[in-house]
C-alpha cells in the first residue's frame, strides 16, 4: 500500500521537550497532525517501549500515522505505523523483516549515493537533509540545501520528506523544490504553544498545496 504523506511530519523528540511526550502528542493531534514520529535516543529499551506504547495507543485510534526512530522491534511490539531508520541502523528490508510486510518503513538520507540506494530499496518513503542548519541533532551532517532536493526530485517517484531546520518562514520553499512533505522539529517543540505552531504549518502548506495544484 502506498503512503500518502501528510505536508507535515512532526518529530517528536524527547530530548526538546519538558512536559510528557503524551501531552504533547494530545495537542499536535488536536491541531491536525496526521503523522508523527517518536524519537528518544537516550532512553533506556523498556522505557522507550513503554513511551512509544502510549503514544500509539493515543495516537493511532485518531487517525494519526505513528512512527517509531531506529528501533523496528519497539515499532513492531507496540503497533506502530512504521519506522523510520537511519543509516547507522538496521537496512530497510532487515526493518521491513521486523515490522512486517504491511507496515511503513521510511529511511534518512544525506548525500546522493545514500539517495540512490534507498530509492532502490523498497522503502516507502525517503528523507532528505539537512536541508539548513539545525540544532535538534548532534553532529549533524553536511547541509544539502533545497539544490539537492531539486536534484534527487527526478530520480524517484517515493515521496520525499525534507528534515533539518525547517521553520515555518522556509517551509514553502522546502515544497516547491520537490518535497512531499516537511519534517519539523524545533520550531514546533520549542514554540510556546506547539499545537497552534503546527496549525501555523497546516495552514501554510496547505495553501502551498493549492498553488502548486492550480
């Protein structure tokens, strides 16, 4: 079954945030949010287990596509959507193995050879970045710029998600050059109100959404 993706893709990671993960996903869901991925890097397995369960049982009963970062086992104990793996981790079809054939699995992508591979995988969708600087993950890699989504746009027909520092004022240029869809973080986590920052973002890519349709 092929994804849609939502405009937007809110990662939800425990190291931005003070306040349950569970509240958080609350009010992102009240907003609009339809899809969502926990990512805790730190946490201990039980506890991430434990968080991610919440989170689908929350989650998913709305209609929000729920996705677990690095760990295909977790996704699959809890039900989750899918997961979405990094290149450190297990390969997309060793993740597929993991979560079975009807889950999603998404993977993260930072230069072009990296690109070409997971179009090639079976993959359901590819993410891209970082398209700008971003402080939401340590030792980032090299920034690719809108230039490479423009580039990589004609060599697949997977969507594509653009991560790292996108923030609101950026976002529609991030879909005009090729993105599917935007992954947010900071500036949604760090907003003072996280719900009606990412209304801000529904609103403006869905009118982004209309122009480029018309």
């Amino acid at each position: 079954m092929r994804l849609v993706l939502p405009r937007l893709y809110v990662v939800l990671d425990a190291a931005l945030i003070t306040v349950p993960e569970i509240k958080i996903a609350e009010e992102l869901a009240a907003a609009g949010v339809r899809l969502l991925q926990y990512r805790n890097k730190n946490a201990p397995a039980r506890q991430l287990l434990e968080a991610s369960r919440g989170l689908a049982s929350a989650l998913l009963p709305q209609g929000v596509t729920f996705f677990v970062n690095d760990r295909s086992d977790v996704a699959y104990l809890v039900g989750a959507s899918g997961v979405h793996v990094g290149q450190e981790d297990l390969g997309v079809e060793q993740a597929r193995t993991l979560v079975g054939p009807d889950k999603y699995v998404g993977v993260s992508t930072h230069n072009l050879e990296q690109f070409r591979r997971a179009a090639d995988s079976s993959a359901d969708y590819i993410a891209v970045g970082p398209v700008f600087d971003t402080k939401s993950k340590a030792n980032p890699d090299p920034v690719v710029g809108t230039g490479f989504l423009r580039q990589v746009r004609s060599l697949t027909d997977k969507p594509i998600v653009a991560i790292g520092g996108i923030t609101l004022d950026r976002a529609a240029e991030v879909i005009e050059a090729g993105a599917d869809s935007v992954a947010v973080i900071s500036d949604i986590l760090g907003a003072p109100d996280p719900g009606e920052r990412a209304h801000q973002f529904i609103e403006l890519l869905g009118a982004t959404n209309q122009a480029a349709t018309v």
